[in-house]
C-alpha cells in the first residue's frame, strides 16, 4: 500500500487540491457572500503563484516528506503507533487526530510567537478575503510546517495513509473555511 501511495501521492494531493479549488471557486462565484475590493485574477495569480512556490520549496527537498518518513518510521518500527497492537483503521484514524492536534498547536505558536507571527502574518495580510487565501503561506512557514508534521509523524508512527488523508482534509477545510461563500439556511 505505501508503495501505491508514495508512487500516487502527488497526483492523490493535487487532484482534490485542484478539484475543491475550483468547486469553491465556483461556489464563491455563483453565491458569494459580498464583494470583492480587489481583483479576482489578479490575487489569484499572486496567491496560487505563492502556492507553486510553496510546493516547489517542498518538492526540491525530495526526503523532506511527512509521507517519506511514515514509510522509514513504518520499516524501522519506529514511533508508538508502529510499536502497538491496534486495528490499521484505527491507527489511521488516531494518526489524523494526533496531527490534527499537532498543527493546532502549531498555528497558536505561530500567531504567539512575533517571529514566528512575522512568517504567517503573510497569510493574514491578504488585501481581500477568499478560497485562496486558505492557501497563502509564507515558504518559510510551509517548510517549518513539514518540519513539525515530520516530527510528529517519526514519533507517533503514523501511517502513510493517515498522512495522506490528514493532508487532503487540512487542504480541503482550509480552501472551505476561507471561501467567501453565501451560505443561507
């Protein structure tokens, strides 16, 4: 299964990358919940340009993978998760929580800590609001990120698939909580 995940993992992560990208874009577009002040494509440009940045940091590091270091963590027997016996659903699942809790914790250092503020104050000094604003990170604060999951991931043992589906999720809820999206019920 890792091999399966390590060989598909980029096309997995882009493909809902892209495809709840361009469903919330349309949301936003059909629904919007008010005006935008600035440019559409123009902020576009900028903020999905910041995000090709982003992943080129991250791709030209080739090791410098959460996913690559469950695999080594998963064949070393490394980690608590590699060193228990539970069910591998449910080590999936705790391994989704624990990172889930990890980047929690990392986000309220980051918007604590002023040199740390300075890196993800990038994200937060978007000229308007919308789904790519959920994407706009400083490349410093994407790296350090990777660094933290890596750590985690290492001592826990969470699994390649746990990996995979917390990135999609994390991708996912950002590009949806910053949509700028009229939702009446």
């Amino acid at each position: 299964m890792n091999s399966l995940l390590l060989n598909h993992e980029p096309f997995i992560r882009f493909g809902f990358f892209f495809g709840i990208l361009i469903l919330m874009a349309v949301w936003e577009i059909l629904a919007p919940r008010r005006q935008l002040q600035t440019s559409r494509p123009t902020r576009w440009f900028s903020n999905l340009g910041i995000v090709f940045i982003d992943t080129l940091a991250l791709r030209l590091l080739p090791y410098y993978s959460a996913i690559n270091i469950s695999v080594l963590a998963e064949k070393g027997g490394w980690g608590l998760l590699n060193n228990v016996s539970l069910v591998y659903w449910l080590k999936v699942a705790i391994g989704v929580i624990v990172l889930d809790f990890a980047i929690y914790l990392q986000h309220a250092v980051f918007h604590g800590l002023p040199i740390l503020w300075r890196l993800h104050m990038m994200h937060h000094s978007d000229l308007d609001f919308d789904v790519t604003t959920g994407v706009r990170f400083h490349p410093i604060e994407i790296l350090l990120s990777m660094g933290i999951k890596m750590i985690v991931v290492f001592l826990v043992g969470i699994s390649a698939l746990g990996v995979l589906i917390f990135e999609v999720l994390l991708n996912a809820t950002s590009l949806f909580n910053h949509g700028e999206l009229g939702i009446n019920f």
